[in-house]
C-alpha cells in the first residue's frame, strides 16, 4: 500500500519529533545523572575548611562534672576542642575544673539559668516551661550569660535548649522562644533530633543535635558517611561522660570517633559549635 504524500510527510515529521524527543529525554537524563555525580565532590570540597567534606561538633550538656573529669582527659589526648553546655550552678559546684576547660579552649555555651523543661518531668515541675513566659526566659539567658562570663571570663555564644524544648506557655498560649535564642545567640541547638544540618539551608537558632550518649562507634560511623555525601554539619550531643550508663558517652566510642576524625584522608573538620555556625552564618550572607 503506498501512502498519499501528505500522510507520509506527516508520518516522517512524527517520527522524527518522536527521536528528538528521545534524544533530548536521553541527553537531560545523562547530563541530570553527570550533575548530580559532580555535585557531591564540589559541594564537600569547598563547604569546609582544608578541604574537609563535612564538619563534626561534640556537644555536651548540663556541665556533667564527668566532663571535666573523664571528658578532658580523652579531648586533650586527640587535641580536640568541644563544645560544653553548662547551667551556672553546675560550674559553680566544680568551678576550678570548669576554668581549666575554658583554659584550654572548649567552647562553653549556655544551657540556661535553671535548666527549665516541661513540666512533665518531675525535676522540672517548679519551673515548668508551661508556667513561663517569653520575657522571663530571656531574663535566664541574659542571667545566665552574665553569671558565666563573672565565673569563667566568657561569653557564651551559643545555647542549647534544656530537653530541646523550645516552647513557653500552653495551649493557645503557647510561645516559641526561639526568636529570643536568634536574638541573643549565634546558634541554638536542639536535642534527640534525627539528621544532620545542611549548611545552606539550616535555621541556625534551630540547630540540629543527634544523641551519641549509649552508642558505639559503629552507631555513629554511618552518620559520618551520609555527612560527607551530602557536605553537612553533624552536631553531636550527650552528658555523662564515662565507661557506660544511662544518659553517658561512651569514652571508647570517644577514642574511636576523635581518631577517626582526626585523619585528613576521612575528610572531617572537627570544629565547637560555633566555629562551625560562624562559618555557616557567613556563607549563608546574600
């Protein structure tokens, strides 16, 4: 059968928009697949300092005096700095050994005047964050800023929220308080969250914390491997500091993770909380 001229004409100018449009398809797909291949390494090369592929802070809370007593130890062995969120009264009970970590450059952050929480937790039922207000909490930052440079000779600069709790009132009432945190603080971290943060995307009042407290290294190793895919920031977080035990970091874990950290081939800036989110604040700058 032999086609008219015009529908053969037709038919020839359907196949070829149907090639091209295969081809194109094939063309955005490979070039899709060639970006996403480049992206990663470029993204990991120039995000952190000498050429690290992610950055890594450890965070501890409350101003365990294990922190001091079998946390140093173990930071000055691998030559780390970390990043110590203490209350006043803690650093006032152990306060020659808090000065000796501020002396040899650990970062001290505030982790509020009366490590207020819900009201959930019995320890915290006499100063329940359902029962304070925005302004009283940015009293006991402010409180508690000022006690801790007349105790140490330093400011903080950066907050952890007390069971990474944000919240003041409740019910319709309820507030957030991290406005206040924005205000006062370069970063504020949180407590029991699930990733790591993306440098160019990450609320820095709203920081990330991932527990390491009961893990192995094993445990946090895969975090370490999905950081350096993606360029991010893993800020990790616990309190006692110690063989084992509810609530503690292991200091076997602590070996594992400070060598492993400390090799230039595994592509890790080891930084306080607040190097990493003065970093991060510039590069998020317009």
């Amino acid at each position: 059968m032999r086609l008219m001229p015009g529908l053969f004409t037709l038919v020839h100018a359907r196949i070829i928009a149907g090639v091209a449009a295969l081809t194109v398809v094939a063309m955005c797909t490979m070039m899709d697949r060639t970006l996403q291949a480049q992206a990663a390494p470029a993204v990991a090369a120039t995000a952190w300092p000498n050429g690290a592929r992610m950055a890594l802070s450890l965070s501890f809370d409350d101003g365990r005096e294990s922190q001091v007593t079998q946390g140093l130890p173990v930071f000055a062995r691998h030559g780390a700095k970390v990043t110590l969120y203490v209350v006043p009264s803690a650093v006032e009970r152990g306060l020659e050994g808090w000065r000796r970590a501020a002396a040899a450059g650990h970062e001290i952050g505030n982790h509020s005047l009366t490590h207020s929480c819900s009201g959930n937790f019995p320890f915290s039922r006499e100063k329940a964050l359902e029962e304070h207000s925005v302004a009283r909490m940015r009293q006991e930052l402010t409180a508690a800023n000022a006690r801790l440079a007349a105790l140490l000779g330093v400011t903080p600069r950066t907050f952890a929220y007390p069971c990474g709790q944000t919240f003041v009132g409740r019910g319709r009432a309820t507030q957030s308080y991290v406005p206040v945190v924005a205000e006062l603080f370069l970063a504020g971290r949180g407590w029991m969250d699930e990733a790591a943060n993306d440098p160019s995307y990450v609320d820095l009042a709203q920081t990330t914390g991932v527990e390491m407290d009961g893990k192995d290294f094993e445990q946090i190793r895969p975090l370490l491997e999905e950081g350096r895919k993606v360029g991010a920031w893993l800020v990790l977080a616990g309190h006692e500091i110690g063989a084992s035990g509810r609530q503690t970091t292991r200091v076997a874990m602590l070996d594992q993770l400070l060598a492993y950290a400390s090799q230039p081939a595994n592509g890790i800036w080891l930084a306080t909380v607040a190097e990493a989110a003065e970093l991060v604040a510039k590069r998020q700058q317009p």
